[in-house]
DNA sequence: ATGACTATAAACCTATCTTTATATCGTCAT
DNA sequence: ATGACGATATAAAGATAGGTTTATAGTCAT
C-alpha cells in the first residue's frame, strides 16, 4: 500500500525527530540504525531535500535534519515525491472511463470511503505524531468521508 | 492504490459480467471495449484462469468466461495475484522491525484502520456488487477495525 | 461422410520500455 | 585529506508489444 521508498522515507524522518534536535545526522548513520541500504537511502533524502523537508549540509559534521519542526510536517509532504497514487488522482478502479461522482459506478462510494481513508490519514497524520513514542498526540482528528 | 495491473483485471471481469451469461469471449474483444493493451491484457487473463476465476476455451467461438457466478466471486480474488501487499501482511511502515500489535508504535492503530479498511472492502466486496448497473447490492456488509 | 483447409483464439516465449530499487563514482566543504 | 552530499549508472520488477505455436470449430471439396 505504501511502496518500499515511501516505507525508506517515512522511517528515516522518524529517526530524525528521535535522534532529535542538534547536530545534523548523516545518511550513513540514519542508514545504519534504520536497516535501510545506505546508498539508496542517500538518494531518497536527496529527493527530501528537494522538496524542502529536509536540509543537507556537506562536509564533516554535516549530515540531514529536518527543515521544519515535525508538527509541521504530515506524512503527505514526506510521501508524495514517491507515491504517483497521492500527487495524480487516480481514477475509477471499476470502469473505463465514464465514470465520476455525477454517474458513479457501483461500488465507486464505497471506493471512494478507502481511497479517502488512506489520502486523509496522510494529510491529517503529522510526522510529530508517529514519531513520538508516548501518546498518539494526534494533532488533527481524522474526519472521514470528505468530498472530492 | 491498486496497481495497473490489478485494475486491468477488475475492468475485465466487469466486462464479463455484464456481457452477461452465453458465450465465451475473446481477449481481443475484451480488450477492445475496455480499452486494455490486448497483449497485456491476455497475459493478465491468463493469470486470472491460472488461479481459477476464468475459464478459457481456444479456437474457433473460443474465449474467456467466468468460472463461478459473479455474486460469489471477491475483488480480493482477482486482485492478489497481482498485488503483493494482498498476499504477504506487509509490516508497520514507520518502525524497522519491532512493532506489533502487542508493542504498537504511534499511528499503528490509525493505520491499521486503513489497511483493513483496504482489505475488507476488496475482501467483502463481490465482482457482482461492482458490475452490476443497477443498485449496490452490497452482499455482505463492509464492517471495519476488524482486528488481526 | 471424411479428410484437408482455413479462420479463430488461447498459450507461450521473447524483446522493449518504464518505474522502482540499488550501487558506483564524483564533487564540495572543513 | 577526509567526511559527507550529489549526480549518474546498473539491476530488478512491472508494464507493454511482437511473433510463433497449439488447439478448436467450421467449411469445402471429393
């Protein structure tokens, strides 16, 4: 559901708010505590840089941190540059073509209900609150069902 | 969400039931009216008889058909040869490897809350429920939060 | 009637292209 | 010179296309 980089990304942002606050952490050491392959994750955070969710500093003593504090930051931003299903809206599953919320298909609202369960969870949910190891401190409630 | 492939073989087998009943029918023809690339597209349908939800006969008048009555076939059928995240229970995406339902890190309950929302709809959901035109016809009722 | 021919259609095997995942090398800052 | 990011190449998987083989059913001449 969410792919392999997404999964990369999200888990070394977590690591960073952990590791939290001061020095900037390098791709090697986030790689290592994180079991992702180094090589890969260094270009993930590149790509993390580029949207403005992390800062990169070179040299000795540089490493990632993140831009902005984690409360600011929802899990859409982090996963977005990886998953194509969150930037372009994907279409009816069902049908071929004719198919919207005017003359829905069957099974289009129930669709609807998942497909907007997942994109809000992303959109609601903050890095602060999945990466904070005591209460869910869950900033935004969950609402469902919002319209498109 | 759901992987081209995956929605290739839904829009199919909608296909099929609504050109309800007789005759078996083509890839070609299948390809065609849905608007599927027709090589691919029998591949994906050869797959689909592979596992039992298609039957197909060659030659002349020859074709693709359904193997069981649509009302007792699950999206979850159709989908998991071609969706990995169906098969294997994929792991809590924000941890590395010490996360369960015993030890949940934050946002482990909201997520499960879509993933089950997720696999319970294309788990409850009938091939019959999605193609036909007419109403919902919801055979069983979605219920969420099922627990693992 | 019956064998041969032909049209149809799935099955199979391979090749290309795109996306995802990973590794190698280069560049910059201290 | 060394630590660390950055850009580029390679590998694997997913998606797509081409062509060949095999199986079936209808047709047509003898």
């Amino acid at each position: 559901m969410i792919s392999q980089t997404g999964q990369y990304a999200l888990r070394a942002c977590v690591y960073l708010v952990q590791q939290a606050g001061d020095a900037a952490c390098s791709g090697a050491r986030i790689a290592g505590r994180t079991g992702i392959p180094a090589k890969y994750l260094s270009k993930i955070l590149g790509d993390l840089v580029h949207v403005g969710v992390l800062d990169a500093t070179r040299g000795k003593g540089g490493g990632f941190r993140l831009r902005r504090p984690p409360t600011d930051i929802r899990l859409l931003e982090i996963l977005s540059p990886f998953e194509s299903s969150l930037r372009d809206d994907t279409a009816c599953p069902f049908r071929h073509g004719e198919c919207s919320s005017r003359s829905p298909c069957p099974g289009h609202d129930q669709w609807r209900i998942v497909k907007d369960g997942f994109r809000n969870f992303v959109q609601d949910m903050t890095l602060a609150a999945i990466a904070t190891s005591s209460a869910p401190a869950r900033t935004a409630p969950l609402r469902k069902g919002r319209r498109t």
